[in-house]
C-alpha cells in the first residue's frame, strides 16, 4: 500500500481525491488533511501547513502534497520552493505543491505552450503565468473566470465553458490551476473536445505525489497525464 498525504485548504471539491483514489484503481490510498484558510498568504504560511501534516503523519504517507495552486505561487517561484523545503522538514518525507506539480506535469508531457483556464481574479490568474513562465513555460493566454469563493459550486456545463473559453489554438495543453473545481470525473470529457491534454489542479496534485514516490499508475480515466509514457529530456 502506498499512502499519499494531502494538505487540503478548507472544504470544496475534496470529493475529488476519493474519486481518483477510485479511478487508480491501484493499492494506493489519498489521505487529506484540511487546513485552515486565510487571508491571501496566511492560506500557505508555515505554521498552517504544520499543523496539518500533524494530523497526516497518523497515516504513514510516503510523499505530502500542499494541494493549493494559489496557496503556493503567489509567494514566487522561489517563495514557493522555500515553501515546499520547509513543508518536507516539517512532515520528514518528500514534499510538494500543487504549483510544482503543473510544472512537472507540463515536462513530463512535453509541452512547452500551454493556455490557463483559471477561475481566480484576473490580476491572480496572471501570477500562475508568471510562476509558469520562471519555469521555462510558455503561456499562449490567461483567462480569468473572476472567481472568489463559489468555484467549488460549479458543474459540468460551467467547467467546460471555463475550458472552451480558455483554449488558444496554438496552446498544446490547457491547465486548469484551480483545487476548488471538481474535474476529476470530466478530464476524459474535457480532451476529447478540445483534442488535448488537459491539467487539472486535484489530477495534477495527485499525480505529483506518486511522481515524488516513483509510482506510475496507468489510469485513461484520468487523462493524457496518467497514460502517456514519460518524455525523456535531452
């Protein structure tokens, strides 16, 4: 059994992990530890953060993931890393983010121009391109959805149109950043249309995680993500 740790910020579309937990098919278990929310930065402070992976280390993970996109770049590209280090002291095991994880998911498709659907404020959804953009990824377009709060309440219809919005015919991914949208049962729906890859916030998290223990599970369910054979870089 491989036990994968998640840092959850409130309650939203946590529902999302027992899903994919399901689609692994696999002996893998996702355990979600919730955190605290707060005002802009206070979300993914340290101390937040640990106290958390104390509830998570009752469980034996292998690997601990801070499943918030927005909880992690909006310190920086190298806020963020300071992030995830201290992440990995406080829980003694590999540590990262859902930030990291779309970067590492981008190369591990071999993507270099992406397009965000985000369902942030505008001025926030260009800070993911930007942390995008340290990591050598290119970013064809931003679209904002001008969410706060309520992304958690949305279905298929309103997560395809966040798609269909977003998606630039150059792009050769589309990413979207947000922990709070359920995606897990609409990724297959969702590549179809646009005819490719698509990165969701929960998919990626989860990916990342079995990418910091060496897992690879084959699940077509989840995507292009979970199915293509990793590119070697040269």
């Amino acid at each position: 059994m491989t036990a994968l740790g998640f840092l959850y910020p409130g309650h939203s579309a946590e529902d999302d992990y027992q899903r994919i937990e399901q689609l692994l098919g696999s002996d893998i278990r996702l355990d979600l530890a919730h955190t605290d929310i707060g005002e802009e930065l206070e979300t993914g402070s340290a101390d937040r953060l640990a106290a958390g992976v104390e509830e998570l280390l009752l469980n034996g993970p292998e690997a601990v993931v801070w499943a918030s996109t927005s909880g992690s770049f909006l310190y920086g590209w190298e806020g963020a890393h300071e992030q995830i280090r201290a992440l990995a002291r406080a829980a003694g095991t590999p540590a990262s983010s859902t930030s990291f994880g779309f970067v590492h998911a981008v190369r591990e498709l071999g993507v270099r121009k992406v397009a965000i659907g985000a369902t942030y404020p505008a001025d926030v959804a260009e800070l993911f391109a930007e942390f995008l953009r340290a990591a050598g990824i290119e970013v064809t377009g931003v679209h904002s959805g001008g969410v706060v709060t309520a992304a958690g309440e949305w279905g298929e219809g309103e997560l395809m149109s966040l798609a269909q919005e977003a998606d630039e015919a150059d792009a050769e991914a589309l990413l979207l950043p947000d922990t709070a949208l359920h995606t897990a049962s609409h990724i297959e729906t969702l590549e179809k249309h646009l005819t490719k890859p698509v990165l969701t916030a929960n998919q990626v998290s989860v990916w990342e995680a079995l990418r910091l223990t060496t897992r690879k599970v084959n699940a077509p369910s989840l995507g292009t993500l979970f199915t293509r054979e990793p590119v070697v870089q040269v």
